[in-house]
C-alpha cells in the first residue's frame, strides 16, 4: 500500500505582532499514525492546530490534507473533508444535554466513514460511560466527562483525523489512563491522531513519534525515547516538567 500523508505542511508561518506562533513549519503526518505535539507555553502548538483545521490563517505556506491542497478551504469545508479538532478549552455547550451535544456534529458527518465512524464513536462513548440519549446538561458533567464528551462530538462527525489540543488537561492519573487506552484503540482503527500534550507518561504511553515545538518552530521530531534523551529538548521543556 502506498504511504499517503494525511496532514502536511509546507513552510507555514504565522505572526501576531511581533510574536512568532509558526516559524516554517514543515510538519508531516502519514496515515494511521499516532503523534503527540509537545512543546512549552507559547511554542505555537495550538496556533498550528487551528491552522491545520481553518480556525486561522496563514500568513504563508501551504496545507495539504491527503494531497489536496487547503491552505485556502474553510473550516467548515475541512471538517467535510474529515478533520476533527478539540480545543485547549472545552468547547461543549453546557446549556445543552448530552445528547443534544452529540447530535450538533452530525450535520457534518462524513458519511464516507459511516461504518468505520459509527464504530468508534460507539466505542467510545462506552468506553467513557457516555450515553448518547442522556439528558442531563453538560453543564451538570464532571471535569473529565466533559473533556470525554467533547472527544465523542468530534467522533461523531467520521472524521478521518482527530487533532485534540490537551485531551486530559485537568484529569487525574487513572483517568488520564483511561483516556489513552481509548485513543489508541480508536487510532488502532486506522484513524490518524494528533495529540498536544504536556503529560509526558500520557506521550510515552501513546506516542510513536513525537514533535517538539519551540517558538513557532520544529525544534526536534522523533521517537518518545529518541526526544526523551535529547539534551536540547530537556534544557527547553522536560527539565521543568
Ligand atoms: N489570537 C492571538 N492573538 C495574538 N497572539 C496570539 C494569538 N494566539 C496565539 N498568540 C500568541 O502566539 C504564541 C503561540 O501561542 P499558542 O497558543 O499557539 O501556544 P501553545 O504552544 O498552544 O501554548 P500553550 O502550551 O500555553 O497552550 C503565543 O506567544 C501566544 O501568545
Ligand atoms: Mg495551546
């Protein structure tokens, strides 16, 4: 079978005044593989997501989702094209239940991926004890079933890639577990995950190449073992986690 990248970007960049959120960002995914983003505060990792998925532009540089180029597709248009992004903040609406939550995405549900899609989204609502007929408000929801139901919104809609900007933030270590076992089934399937995550025992658990970001640049890609022992990555990051 021949490879197919499902993301690739070629020399992105991206200022906001004087800051620079992504300095020739040239960054590859290839289909069914499992990659975590880390990087310190202000490294550009959600800038780069909310590029990838239409949220923002460009300043120069293109985008490519197997092979087609998006750099200027809309959002709305991308997740047609079957990306799916959680946010850094929780993006459910607290004020609808939990099933008035799942049914919003399934306007843009990718019905290509009906079968695969329908199995992992009921994968992981049982997986994270959601039930998709429930009527309490998100707002009722724990901490970790919120960040879980968002997981499942973005499911709903078949994507063919998932981007979650920290999945886990906020969770304790066993729900953090919990929320990896899931995604690497899910990624298992054959769906392409993309993970920003400061957790590193969460990258070493699900990780098989991991990129490091360092203001607004690729600073260092590979293995969690090969980045774990990187001098340079401790000196930025891993030495103040
Ligand atoms: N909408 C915006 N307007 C102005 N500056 C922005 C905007 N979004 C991001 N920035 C700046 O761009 C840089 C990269 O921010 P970004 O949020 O992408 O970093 P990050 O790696 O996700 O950080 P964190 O780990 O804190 O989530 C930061 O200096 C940030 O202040
Ligand atoms: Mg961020």
């Amino acid at each position: 079978m021949e490879l197919t990248a499902v993301i690739e970007t070629r020399s992105l960049n991206k200022r906001f005044g004087g800051v620079v959120a992504a300095d020739n960002v040239n960054f590859k995914v290839m289909h069914g593989e499992f990659r975590c983003m880390i990087g310190p505060n202000g490294a550009g990792k959600s800038t780069l997501f909310a590029m990838l998925c239409g949220i923002q532009s460009a300043d120069s540089g293109q985008i490519f989702f197997f092979g087609q180029d998006v750099t200027r597709t809309q959002a709305f248009q991308r997740v047609r094209l079957g990306v799916g992004l959680t946010f850094q903040t929780n993006r459910a609406f607290h004020q609808l239940s939990v099933r008035e939550n799942l049914t919003i995405p399934q306007a843009s549900a990718k019905l290509e991926n009906k079968e695969a899609g329908q199995a992992r989204l009921e994968f992981a609502l049982d997986a994270f004890g959601l039930d998709p007929n429930d009527e309490t408000k998100a707002a009722e929801l724990s901490h970790n079933q919120l960040q879980w139901l968002e997981i499942a919104m973005v499911l709903v809609g078949y994507p063919n890639l998932i981007l979650l900007d920290e999945p886990t933030a906020g969770m304790a270590a066993e729900e953090t577990q919990q929320t990896a076992k899931v995604l690497k089934h899910l990624n298992s399937t054959g769906l392409t995950t993309v993970v920003v995550e400061h957790d590193m025992a969460f990258v070493k658990d699900v990780a098989q190449v991991v990129t490091v970001l360092h203001q607004g640049r690729i600073f260092a890609e590979g293995t969690v073992t090969k980045i774990t022992a990187h001098e340079d990555v401790r000196k930025i990051y891993l030495g103040r986690a």
